[in-house]
C-alpha cells in the first residue's frame, strides 16, 4: 500500500450534510410570473436570497417584483439570465425549449435549475410526457452545454409556496445533477426555504422519473383535497 492510498484510507467521508453558503447569490426565476415561479422567487426572498423575476415582457416581470415585494426586482429573462448566479427555469414545458434556445448566451456559465415538469391533461387526468431527450433536465442540458444545468423543485405546491400564512412547507427537494459541488449548491438553496431539504437524488438521467412523479402528486391532491409534497425516509 502506497502512503497515498493510505492517506485516501484515512481521509474522513464528507457530511453528506455539509452544505456550503449560498446566502449572497443572486436567484433568477424565468418564468418568475406564473404560479410556481412567482411561488419560488417569494419563498427565496423570503428566506433572504436576492431574487429577479424574469419574463419575455420585462414589464410583467416588474409588476410580479412589486407584488412579491421583499426586495425582489423584475427584469426580461435576458437580463435575469444575465444578473443571476443561479438561474431557476420555471416556464410552461410548451415554451421550455425555444426559451432556453434564446437565451443560451446569456446562460453560459450559469448553475441553472430546471424545474419544469413535461405534463400532459385528458378527460382521465394528469399524465407524464417523455421528451425526445428523455426529461426537460436533458433537453436544458442538451440545448444549453456551456451551462451546470441541474433538476430541482418539482414537486412543490403554488399554493403553498404563494401563501403568506403558511410559515413552512413540510417537503423535501429531490436535487439532480452531474456535477455533485452543483448539486449541493442547489440543494443548501432549497434548505434555504423554512421546512425545505434538498437531497441528491442522482444524475440527470434519473430525472424523467422525478419530474413524471408530478402526474401522481395532482392525482392525490385531487383526491384529498391537499397539497402533497415528499418525504424521504432514513437520511
């Protein structure tokens, strides 16, 4: 045995839990004036994260700023893409690609997060779409390969995350990605949120599962009246 492999032998394993300081990055959120996006920038700012809300039309990105309140500014999503460390995607699947083709300049070198879950409806409910890359996680990381693209924020309620009163949300954050300094970038964001955990849940070709899984939670919600989120047991 080499001293190296003995020193490698000796070398404590990382606290899976050892998360580093995201607290002075800058979030952007396309999509920041829908429900889920709206919903994300609110919480972040909330916990204290300097947040820009992005949209095609920089002018309903500053009316969303200004009633989110909280120090939140709003911008079109070139400019978000530009001012931001970490860049949250949050639009409609039917606009995810050419969205993420515009601005793939503006994106280069960022952390992005893509959240987008590729959903379909029928007289039957909600159903998961497979994109020709096999998730929207890989279809960014495709379209985007100057960026960190990560997967994270799924499985989160609007509602909850828009309502004032509700002072936690009770769920944890299933955090994808190839690049494991990445990942715990992102997951220490979402344990930004009071009651959030991140929590590695693989690489990006595990995230179709995780994003489909989004058909299953609408169906309980509609069931039992709720707003589910998830759990993992035993970490």
């Amino acid at each position: 045995m080499t001293s190296t492999d003995s020193a490698a032998q000796k070398a404590p394993a990382k606290d899976p839990w050892d998360l580093p300081d995201v607290s002075g990055l800058i979030v952007g959120v396309l999509g920041g004036t829908g429900p889920q996006g709206k919903g994300l920038a609110y919480r972040l700012a909330r916990a204290g994260q300097k947040v820009i809300v992005g949209s095609r039309a920089a002018e309903r990105a500053v009316s969303a700023a200004e009633e989110i309140g909280l120090g939140v500014e709003g911008a079109d999503n070139a400019e978000t893409a530009r001012r931001s460390d970490i860049v949250i995607v949050a639009v409609p699947w039917e606009g995810h690609g050419d969205t993420l083709t515009s601005l793939r300049a503006e994106l280069s070198g960022k952390l992005v997060v893509d959240c987008v879950n590729p959903l379909g409806f029928d007289k039957k409910g909600a159903y998961a779409l497979t994109p020709e890359e096999g998730s929207a996680a890989e279809q960014a990381a495709a379209l985007l390969p100057d960026s960190r693209v990560t997967a994270a924020f799924h499985h989160l309620s609007a509602v909850l995350l828009a309502d004032p009163g509700v002072e936690a949300i009770d769920t944890d954050v299933m955090v994808l990605g190839e690049v494991r300094a990445d990942v715990e970038i992102v997951q220490a964001l979402a344990g930004r949120i009071t009651g959030m955990r991140g929590v590695f849940a693989g690489r990006l070709r595990n995230a179709h599962q995780v994003e489909s899984l989004v058909a299953n939670l609408i169906s309980v919600n509609r069931r039992y009246k709720a707003h589910a989120g998830l759990r993992v047991t035993d970490v």
